[in-house]
C-alpha cells in the first residue's frame, strides 16, 4: 500500500505569491523528496497567509478534507516547521489534532521521529525559533514606529483631507489635498459655530464631497492630526503625549479644542433665539411715527401673492408696506457718505484701535507665559520633594497630573491667540477708499 501525502506551501503575502519564487522552490522541493521516498502526492495546498495563527483560508480547507476523509491521507509534507507555524502553543495543538485524523506532519528539511520522545525538545526548538524571530521583528517595528511619531512623523494611511507621499529621498509624509481639505475644515468650524449637531453637520459636510462614515467623522474630528499634533500613546513607564507634527496643521489648535469641548459638553453653545426675516431687516429698529412704540413685521395673504408689512400692535394701527420702507431706509442711508478729508482721522482711529488690540494680545500672552513657568515650577519642585522623600510617589503622581493639565490648558490657550504680524494699512487703505466713494 502506497504512501499518501498533501504538500503545504506557504507564503506570507499575495505579492510574495505572486512574485517571489518561493512557492515554486517549495513545490519543487516537495516533489523531489516524495518521488525519492517514493510518495503519492495527493493535494497540493498554496497558502499566502501569516503563520501567526491556523486561521487561514486554505489551511481550514485542507483540514476540512482531512475530517472528510479520514484515514486517506498519511502526511501533510512542509519544507520546514515555520512553513507550519509561527505559534509554538497553536503548533502543539494543530499536530494532535492531526495525529487524531491519523496524519502526521513532517517537515522535509527538519526531519523529526516524533515517537522518540528526546526529539520533542527539537521540535521544540523549531517551533520556538520562528515565534522568537516574530516577536523581535513586531518589537522592534514598534520602537521604530513609536520613535518616528515622537520626531512628529504621521504613521499610517493619511486620515481623509491629507495624501501620503514621498520626498526624493524616499522620505514618506503627509500633505493636505484639495477638496477634502477644505471639507473637513468647513466641518471643524460648523461644529465650533454650534449652529448644527454633528448629525446635521454631517449630512451637510456629505453634500459638499465628504466620503466617509458618520462613526468614521467621529473619529476624525477627534483626530489632533488636523491641529498638526501627534498622538504617541502610552508605553510602559512612558505616559501619553502630544508632540508637534511634521505635518502642515489644517487647522489652529484653539478651534480644535474648542470643538473637543463642544463634543463634550463642556462648551455651551447659545444659539440666537431671533432669526431676521429677510423682508424685516430693520424689525425691532422701526419706531411707530405716532405712538413710537417698535413696529413688528409679519405678512399679509393676497390674492396671488404674499404682502409684507411694519405694523404698530398698539391702538394707533399704524403700519407700512416693508418694501418701500427698506427702500426708503435705504435711499437715506446713501445720503451718509464720509468726505475724502476725513480719511487720515478714520484711518489714525482704526490704527489706534488695532494697536490697542495687538498689546492687550500680547499682555495675555505674557500673562499666560507667567502662568506656565509657575506651574513648571511647581512640577520641579514637586520632584525634587519626591526626590528626597519627603513626598510618597502617589502625592507626587496627583500634584504632576494636575499640573500638567493646567499647563497643557494653558498652552492650549496661548496657542489660540491669534498671531497678527501682517500690516493691515493696504487692506485699510482700500477700505476707507470704497467707503468715501
């Protein structure tokens, strides 16, 4: 009675699969030593998956037929144990299950006698080896990783409104593209404007090209990639951290937190209660000519059309068509225009004002900086006590987090003051220039 075996040939990937010559070389391989020993090759089973687990299509498949047909098959033939497994534990337990179908698995290039028990420790070892070798690769891509979004490298797919690619030297990054950009910039300030709920404000952002899901918008405006930050999480005695990305920001820090605040309650949005009809623009500025009371608008049903009116609600019944009064507003107003003499006054005001503006900008910013340095301080001399022991670990581990929250608070809101460094005297030039027109 013949030999009966199914050869097992693994790759990794479909690209190893389809490119490499590995499988052929496994294939090949194979069939040499089972036309020396003088074996039937049964199945040949190509499998392009990890060896990380036995959850892999073709290997549940050939399974699968070993439980059908019990008893039909002698071996499942690889080139070398990592070619079964890279899991030590899942190994052991794979072979019993096909000791139990009556198959044994052999590696032709690592030869083993199961049934003498001091080979077990070989096996063993061919078993252990490739686990070893995952896990040091897993760990050390993982450093690598970790120390790339510590030096402010974005690891990943680009997060939608950003393109990954590459600088001449092969250097990979992140660069915003265009719409997306500019979508999920409107979405960050609708929700900071607290007009809409995120709901709506996401049925909006879909009809102006976002391609995303709702729980995937979620994500993304949770993201700090977009304020130019990275998220390095927590490792080990290492604590979470945001450091600035290599990246160009999509938007300012303040509006991103400003809008993390407002996803979690912590920023109440006072919606105006009063919308200005369009037809009633000076509704609540309108005094009645005879009892001065404020006039009211609201419109009257005509035969083919809508009429809209400026009313008194008072005994006086006094009330004005809304059209010829805007009009007449209007025409006045026009009357109003500044002469030419007055620029430099106008001008001397608004530079004045702006000048006020810029150093009560810059005192906060000095104020907040104070702020910062104390709290630093703090944290120092926090240290220092727990240094000497004159505090315990926990106390020293409570006052860090709270100062830290204060200063990372307190960044925040320097960061969002804006920075104005550009000369405003063209863009008031041209102004004051269409207003005395």
């Amino acid at each position: 009675m013949s030999i009966i075996a199914d050869l097992y040939i693994r790759v990794s990937t479909d690209e190893q699969a389809e490119k490499g010559y590995s499988q052929r070389n496994q294939e090949e391989v194979l069939r040499k030593y089972c036309s020396i020993n003088f074996i039937e090759v049964r199945n040949v089973i190509y499998e392009d998956h990890s060896a990380k687990t036995f959850n892999r299509p073709q290997w549940n498949k050939l399974l699968l037929n070993l439980k059908r047909e019990k008893n039909k098959c002698d071996f499942v033939l690889f080139t070398k144990w990592d070619r079964f497994s890279r899991n030590a534990g899942d190994a052991y337990q794979m072979i019993s299950v096909l000791r139990k179908l009556g198959v044994e698995p052999q590696a032709i290039e690592q030869p083993l006698d199961l049934s003498i028990p001091e080979n077990k420790m070989m096996l063993a070892f061919y078993l252990a080896a490739p686990e070893v070798e995952n896990d040091r690769r897993a760990l050390n891509t993982f450093h690598g990783m970790r120390r790339a979004k510590k030096e402010g490298r974005y690891m990943g797919t680009a997060p939608f409104g950003y393109a990954n690619k590459s600088k001449e030297d092969g250097t990979k990054y992140i660069a915003l593209v265009e719409p997306a950009a500019s979508v999920m910039r409107w979405i960050f300030e609708e929700i900071a404007r607290g007009v809409f709920n995120t709901e709506q404000v996401y049925h909006l952002a879909c009809r102006r090209g976002f391609t995303r899901t709702k729980s995937n918008m979620w994500g993304l405006i949770r993201n700090p990639i977009y304020c130019g930050k990275i998220f390095v999480p927590q490792y080990k005695d290492e604590e979470s951290m945001l450091v600035t990305g290599q990246h160009e920001p999509l938007i300012s820090e303040g509006l991103f937190y400003n809008v993390q605040d407002i996803l979690d309650g912590k920023s109440r949005i006072y919606r105006p209660k009063i919308k200005t009809v369009v037809e009633f623009p000076l509704r609540g500025f309108f005094n009645c000519p005879k009892c001065q009371k404020k006039l009211q608008g609201s419109k009257c049903k005509g035969r083919h059309k809508h009429y809209y009116y400026y009313h008194c609600e008072a005994q006086c019944k006094f009330r004005i068509n809304s059209e010829i009064a805007n009009k007449l507003f209007i025409d006045d107003l026009k009357k109003y225009q500044p002469i030419p003499e007055v620029k430099k006054i106008y001008t001397s005001v608004i530079f004045e004002t702006h000048r006020e503006l810029a150093n009560n900008a810059g005192e906060q910013k000095r104020r907040l900086l104070e702020q910062i340095k104390d709290y630093e301080l703090r944290l120092s001399n926090a240290r220092d006590l727990l240094l000497t022991s004159k505090i315990d670990s926990d106390d020293y581990k409570l006052m860090k987090d709270d100062y830290s929250a204060r200063i990372t608070n307190l960044e925040r809101e320097l960061s969002s003051i804006a920075k104005d460094r550009h000369s405003i005297e063209s863009l008031l030039n041209k102004g004051i220039e269409n207003l005395i027109k």
